[in-house]
C-alpha cells in the first residue's frame, strides 16, 4: 500500500527514480506510437508497389468462383501479410512493456495471444470484407453508405458478445461477489446512492495481474452483457475507499451512457471514414491502378488502398477522438466523485489517492507536453486528476453537484 499522505495530496508526484523511468516510458511509447504509424502507412504502400494483393487475388479467385470462399482465402492471407511485417513494432511494444513493468507475461504467452487475435481477426474480417465487396459490386458509386448500414449493426454486435465471447479468450474473469464479497456489499452502497439497480452478477473481477501489472477498471457490453469489471491488480493496490471511487467512476459510464454515445460516435466515425476513403479509393485507382494491377474499386485487390485510406484519416483523426474521450472520463470523473460522497470518508482524497497510485504503478508522466496531451490522451493527465480531485467540492461551496442531487 502507498503511504497514507498521499492521500491528502493536490499534485500528481513521483519519487526521483520513478519520475525518470516515467519520462523515460513516456517518451518510448509516444515515440512508439507515431513510428508504428509510419511503418504501418509503409507497409500497404509497399505492398501496393510489390502488388502483393493481385497475387493473392488470383490464387483466391483460382481456388474458387464462390466470392464468400474467395473472401476468406484472401482477407486472412493480406491480413497476415500486414501483421507479419508490422511484427515487429508489436514485439518492440511488448519488449517496452517488460522493460517498464507494465507486464509480466513471457513470449510464449504473448505469441499466443498474438495468434488467437489474428485468428480471430481472420473469422470476423472474411464476412465483412465479402458484405463490403459485394456492395462494391452492386453500387460502385454507393458502396460507402450501403456497407456503414450493414457495419452499423456488426459494431453493435461485437459490442454486445465481447464480453463473454472475445475477453475471456485472453483473461480469466470471476464474479467480484465470489472472491470480494466485502468489497461488492460495499459497491451496493454506491450502487443505492446513485438510485440504481446494478446486480452483483454484472461485476467481475478480471485476473489482469498473471499478465499485467498496471491498474484499471472498465464498463464493457450493452444491454443484457453490460457489465462492470475490475481488474484484480486495482483491488490489491487499492484500499476500499480508492477502489469504491474508480468503480464509481465506471458506474458513471454505466449511468451516462457513455457505452451508446461511444457506439454513436463510432458509427457516425465509420460513416466519414468510408465517404472519405471512397473519394481516395477513386483518385488513387484512376491514377495508380493500372500499375498497381487493380482492375477497380471491387476488385479484392483493391483492399490495401482502402487501409491506406482509413489508416492516414484514423491517424488525423486522433486528436479528435481523444478530446472526445477526455470530455467523458472528465464527466465520470465528477460521478466518481459524488457517487461515494458521503459513504467514502475524506471522499476527495481517497479519489486523488486512487489516482496517484494509478499515475505511480504506470509510471504516468507527470508533466508531459502538451501537444502529447491533446494528439494522444484519451482521459486526463493524471495530474489534472489528482488537482480536480482534490478541489472538487460543490456541498462545501453551497454549489449543487452535477450528477449525484
């Protein structure tokens, strides 16, 4: 446990040590994040000029006539393509994760997972790649906004069964009331102070800490797989108090609705992405296409142009996102907040402390720049946290809260 004065704290600190291997981190994996863009804008590129793509066309359109067959022989074959070259920036990821202490798993485990997400990669890419093209077919002018209605619900879809379809292929999860019934009676206080009903059997608390030791909580699925989950490594670094607040600030997304708006915002994001890169796909074929041995927009082969499209604007598109996401883990931020108000004793503190031992445990970087802070953070710095947290005070400034009335 994190010494007790840290709780009363208004500023986000770190020790000497810590505070170098945390710019030191931070400068990694920012510098990380912009390379692998690069290499991975690189590759298609490449791929486009060594006409990678028409090669796997033909042995897909050689093997079968059926177009659904010739979907799932060629989307994993360029799917793998692209992953086996950009290997190595996942690996260099891995090894910066070791190196800092963010994770404990080995290379087999690592590898292995790397596997079951490429195969699954290659189940769910086939179908979508055989709706998108068959839209293509039928609609060379169309295709964008007839394949986002059929996205739209695929989206919604894959929200719905990750929880209990995709996570537990990669973390074990148990109920939080079977191996922290304390902690759960206590999260029922908070649950009845929001005026909710959250049943036991929606929180779970996954076994991050075989794999990871960083620290995090999250608001997964919709409908009937909504579902809290704690990661067992908060619980065990956290007191009840610090724990009560971050599932407080998950509650918030829960009772906000942040899971439909980010759905919403996704779908209206996919909408944009597909009109822009359709523009993209037809300049780049009318100029291009012919070297690049594309015979038009419906060809399989046209594939690694529309990623090349979707990887530049997702790229630009970040700040964006990012100040989107900050707006809502702001807001549960303040729900966090009030939610525990009067349950958590010294309510602001034991939040700033969660915070500091959050930013301490990932070696968070106390003061980073701030074009890092609006291109790549998707909450707060935790410094803005630990401050906030430990202002926020509306009942002692006669001011009504924003959520928790």
């Amino acid at each position: 446990m994190f010494p007790a004065l840290l709780l009363a704290a208004k500023t986000y600190t770190l020790p000497p040590d810590k505070l170098a291997k945390a710019i030191e981190y931070a400068a990694a994996r920012n510098r990380l994040h912009f390379i692998a863009v690069a290499y991975g804008i690189l590759v298609l590129v490449a791929l486009l000029a060594w006409r990678v793509a028409p090669r796997l066309r033909n042995l897909a359109e050689s093997a079968t006539r059926r177009r659904i067959l010739q979907a799932y022989i060629f989307a994993p074959l360029l799917l793998l393509t692209i992953d086996a070259l950009e290997l190595p920036i996942s690996l260099y990821g891995h090894h910066l994760s070791l190196k800092f202490e963010q994770s404990i798993q080995g290379w087999g485990s690592w590898f292995w997972d790397w596997t079951k997400g490429e195969l699954l990669a290659f189940a769910l890419a086939g179908i979508a790649i055989w709706v998108l093209y068959g839209a293509m077919r039928r609609s060379p002018r169309r295709w964008w906004f007839y394949f986002w209605l059929a996205a739209a619900p695929m989206v919604v879809f894959l929200m719905f069964i990750e929880p209990f379809a995709i996570e537990p292929l990669f973390f074990k999860f148990e109920p939080l009331a079977a191996t922290q019934p304390a902690l759960v009676a206590a999260i029922e206080k908070v649950v009845a102070r929001g005026g909710l009903e959250i049943p036991p059997d929606r929180m779970f608390e996954m076994k991050a800490s075989e794999k990871l030791k960083s620290l995090n909580a999250y608001v997964t699925g919709i409908g009937a797989s909504k579902r809290v989950v704690v990661w067992d490594n908060t619980i065990e670094k956290m007191n009840t108090g610090q724990t009560l607040f971050v599932f407080g600030h998950e509650m918030g997304h829960y009772v906000l609705g942040h899971v439909w708006i980010g759905i919403g915002a996704a779908v209206l994001g996919i909408l944009i992405f597909l009109f822009l890169a359709f523009h993209a796909m037809r300049w780049a074929l009318t100029r291009y296409g012919a070297r690049w041995e594309i015979r038009d927009v419906s060809d399989w082969a046209s594939m690694p142009v529309l990623l090349l499209a979707l990887a530049v604007f997702g790229f630009l598109s970040e700040p964006l996102s990012s100040s989107f996401s900050r707006v809502l883990e702001h807001n549960a931020d303040i729900y966090g907040l009030e939610v525990i108000h009067g349950i958590v004793p010294n309510s602001s503190g034991e939040a700033a402390g969660a915070f500091q031992i959050l930013g301490e445990v990932s070696l968070d970087d106390p003061n980073p720049s701030s074009f890092i802070e609006f291109w790549l953070y998707d909450h707060p710095s935790i410094g803005e946290r630990v401050r906030f947290a430990s202002e926020y005070d509306p009942w002692g400034k006669g001011q009504p809260p924003k959520y928790i009335r």
